[in-house]
C-alpha cells in the first residue's frame, strides 16, 4: 500500500522503517546462515547472537506499518479492491517468486518438475510473511468495525496469551532444562497445562502487532514515555543478547530467545517504531533530493524482500561468501549491504518494466 497521508503526502517516516526493516530482514537471514552450526565456535556465535537479537523487530516492524495504513479510520476499505489489487498483486509476487526459487533450488540439488511443482506451492522459507499478511488484509475490514476500545481489548488479550504468558513459558522450559529435580519439573509443567490446552484455541498473535501499528502511529506520547519506551528496548535488547549467550555456553547448543512473541521482542519492535515515529519532524525537513531518494527506496522494500534470500544463497553456494568468511561481528552488516545493494540493482529495473512491476514486486 502506498505510504500517503489523506492529504496526498507521503508519511515519511513509514517510508524510513520500511527501509530500515527491509535491511534488518536481510541481516537477519545473514546472521541467521550459520547460527545453528555445531561448527561454530563461541565466539563467532556471539557475533552472530549479536546482529540476530539486534534485528529481529524487522518481520513486526514490517506489520505494523500495515497495520497503522490499513487501519487508518480515515480511509476506507474497498473489499473488492483489497482482495483484486493488494491480495492478488501478493498472490502473483508469490507465485513468480516461488517459482524462480524453486528452479534454482532443484539447479542445485537436484530434481525434475514434479519437485519444482512442489516447491513452488510450498514457496521458500521467508515466504511465510506473504501468506500472513494476505490473512490480516482479510481481517481488516471486520477490524476497522470495531471501535478503538475493542481494538485495546482484543490487544490486551493478544499481548496477554500471545506474549506473556508465552514468555514466562520459554523461561519455564529454560529453568526444567537445568533442573534435576523431578518434581520441581512435573509441577512447572502442570501449571501450564491449561494454558497449554487454551492456546490451541486463542491465538491472535500477529493481529498484536497489527493493531499495534495503528495506536503506536496515531498516539501522541509524552517525551517521558518515549525515554522510557526506548529504555525498555535497550534493555530487552541487553537482555536477549546475554540470556541467548549464557544459554548457549552452558547448554552447549545454540539457543536464543527470539521469538517475536516474547516480551523481550515486542518491547524491542516497539522501541524502534516509535524512535522513527519520533524522528518523523528530522525526516520532513530533509531535502527534496533526499526525500525522492527515500521514496524509491521504500518502494522497491517488498521486491528486495522477495528477493533478497536468493542473492544470499547464490553468494554462499557459487562463491562460498556467507556470514562466516570472517569475523561475523563486523562482516555480517557488511554481507547484508552487499546483498541489499545487489538486490536493489536487480529490482528498480524490474520495477521500470509495468508489466513485471505489477505481477513481481
């Protein structure tokens, strides 16, 4: 959806994030190539612990953009429109794009077309975020009728069942996994139990982040509830890094606590929303160069993330370039600029082409 205000101009500062996210993705999966290798010593694994916490905000950055324009009580939505435009024009990105991805993989380890059908209808790893967001575009028009006050109650819900409680989970499974003790066990296990069972039957864990976009981009907050919403980010930040190291070195296998459903993460993806929401005034008074600059950048954000696992794949497997050929704590955000500038290279063509531009990115 194009970021614009009711006005005709754009919101900048979502064009910023959507940047800014886009790369974050991309070091993500950089960092992310070798992290469970039982290979890597510990010390390179803490660079790339390092770059994976620190970036993990990207995938709810990325939706609670939408979320503050899909839900925008100023603007309504075209049920027709929103499912032949926004859902189709994601529909064909993935079927184009999964089918490039599966001939490239069947090129590398094998296969016919039976296998490229395949994998086509199961599209590559980072293609999940496609059929997400095509499930909360469908939600919206029953969300946008509800009021803000149901809006906060089904939040609170969300981040209660989806965030808390998971969380306090995680630390459970952490603190069972270095306890002897038996009984200890069972009865942390047992207070669980029933949420267990409920979980299976409430889980509106991305709409969180969706409803989210939309309060964070339309509340104005007090500047000491910016200072302190950016503090609890550092901290979660601090937090994730050392607990996913700790973890790590006694459990001797790689672990991390990065789930984008625990506390740790949504403070962090909100911390960073809100420091760009925050700089929106710095962003305005940029020059008309820069702006336009921004703009297409921002515009090319859903081709590079389409593409950009691919260049990722042919740089480790063609040129045995991946997030280990040093050391990951200063290569990795070398890696991912190098593949975000490749992957920009290939699609502001594609994007010039209207017929590609339209069914591709």
């Amino acid at each position: 959806m194009q970021l614009q205000e009711k006005n005709g101009r754009r919101i900048i500062y979502l064009d910023v994030l959507r940047i800014a996210a886009a790369f974050a993705v991309i070091i993500l999966h950089v960092a992310s190539q070798n992290w469970g290798n039982p290979d890597v010593s510990f010390y390179d694994w803490v660079g790339l612990d390092l770059w994976d916490a620190c970036v993990q905000w990207a995938v709810p950055v990325f939706i609670m953009i939408s979320g503050a324009l899909f839900l925008d009580r100023k603007k309504e939505i075209n049920i027709k429109r929103l499912y032949l435009h926004n859902i189709f024009r994601i529909i064909t990105a993935f079927l184009c794009w999964s089918l490039i991805y599966a001939v490239w993989q069947v090129h590398v380890e094998g296969g016919g077309i039976p296998r490229i059908m395949a994998l086509v209808l199961d599209g590559h790893y980072h293609m999940w975020f496609l059929f997400m967001i095509i499930a909360l575009y469908m939600l919206t028009p029953l969300l946008k009728k509800l009021s803000d006050d149901e809006l906060k109650y089904l939040l609170i819900l969300s981040l209660l069942f989806c965030f808390v409680l998971p969380t306090v989970r995680e630390l459970k499974d952490v603190i069972v996994s270095f306890c002897p003790n038996d009984t200890v066990n069972k009865t942390l296990n047992q207070l669980f139990s029933p949420y267990n069972r409920f979980i299976v039957y409430f889980k509106p864990d991305y709409i969180a982040y969706y409803i989210l976009g939309y309060f964070l981009h339309n509340m104005e907050l007090e500047k000491k509830q910016r200072r302190l919403i950016c503090i609890f980010s550092l901290m979660s930040f601090v937090f994730t890094v050392v607990f996913s190291a700790v973890v790590t070195y006694f459990r001797h296998t790689a672990y991390g606590i990065y789930d984008i459903f625990t506390v740790n993460m949504l403070l962090e993806s909100v911390g960073v929303f809100v420091f760009f929401k925050q700089s929106a005034l710095r962003f305005q008074k940029m020059s008309d160069k820069k702006r336009s600059l921004i703009f297409k950048l921002s515009d090319c954000g859903f081709g590079i993330y389409l593409i950009h696992a691919l260049i990722i794949e042919i740089l480790d497997v063609r040129f045995s370039v991946n997030s280990l050929k040093f050391m990951p704590v200063w290569w990795v955000p070398v890696l991912a600029l190098a593949v975000f500038a490749i992957s920009l290279a290939v699609i502001v063509p594609i994007k010039k082409i209207p017929k590609l531009s339209k069914y591709m990115v």
